[in-house]
C-alpha cells in the first residue's frame, strides 16, 4: 500500500493479516480488515488498485492466489465510504509488459553493471526513505507488493515512464 499527497509518496506499508492458515471469505475479511485500518486513518480521497487478471500460462496455484487477492479486494471495497473514489487498472495498463526487477529499478535506481555508475529512479531521497522504513521486518520475497503499490501510485500521478 501506498499514500500519495498530490504527486509525492508520503507512505507505504505492507498490511499482515493475522490469518494465516485460512482460505476464502474468513481470510478475506480479516486481511481487508487490516487493509482499511490502514487506509480509513488516512482519509484518502482516491484508492488506485490493480485489478487481477489471471494469465492462461500461469500456474493454478497464482490462479488461486488471484483468487484470493479478489477476494480482499471486494471486501475492501464493501468497506469503503462512498465518498472514496476508486480507480483500477490492469497490470498492462500501468506497467506494459515490463519485468518486476527492470520495473523496480525504473523506482529506485539501479548500478549500472557496464560502468557502475548509479542511475537514479522516480522516487525522490525522502521516498525511498520512506520504503526503506517500511520494507523493515518484511521477507524479501514480499517487498515486491510495496514496490508495485509505489509503482501504480506514480502511474496514476503521472509520474515516471509509462512502463511500456
């Protein structure tokens, strides 16, 4: 999750559900439980989210895992006051077809392997402090889901490459 004030991030997180061994609607609602904790203080005027597309070459297992993620999504949804615009947008609308660690780096720089020179990204000093501070404590394998809240955020802000 990530927060915007205009065209700057001024936060992210990544929500834990306590649930972790249940499936379907139990899951759903504990985890957007979590989700509009977080995103009911901040009072936001917009919520920008990815909708899932389920690929025919993926595995059943990320089917279901899109399943689920559904799931949350539309439970968040029930939660949220009126007032909340909501926008999606499809994984090749904000980010084409753009593999995760080039899509990542194109956020928060990268060295180069030719000259080892630092290319900066999008995010400013102060962002990437910002997801410094909230990747802490999170396993390596999900710090992805922050980045790519980052990501659609500045997509929708129009900030950075169309990543296409």
């Amino acid at each position: 999750m990530s927060l915007f004030d205009g065209p700057d991030m001024v936060e992210c997180a990544m929500p834990v559900s306590p649930c972790k061994k249940a499936r379907g609607i139990v899951a759903w609602r504990d985890m957007a439980e979590v989700c509009l904790d977080w995103i009911l203080e901040r009072e936001p005027d917009v919520l920008v989210y990815e909708m899932m597309q389920p690929y025919t070459g993926n595995s059943e297992a990320k089917n279901t895992e899109l399943l689920q993620l559904t799931g949350v999504l539309g439970a968040v949804g029930a939660g949220l006051p009126k007032s909340v615009q909501v926008v999606s947008y499809l994984p090749a609308q904000w980010k084409g077809q753009t593999p995760k660690p080039k899509h990542h780096k194109q956020l928060t720089g990268a060295t180069s392997k030719r000259t080892g020179r630092f290319r900066p990204g999008i995010l400013t000093k102060e962002e990437l402090a910002i997801f410094d501070a909230a990747r802490k404590g999170v396993p390596a394998g999900k710090q992805h889901n922050i980045l790519d809240a980052i990501g659609i955020g500045c997509y929708h802000v129009g900030r950075g490459p169309k990543w296409r």
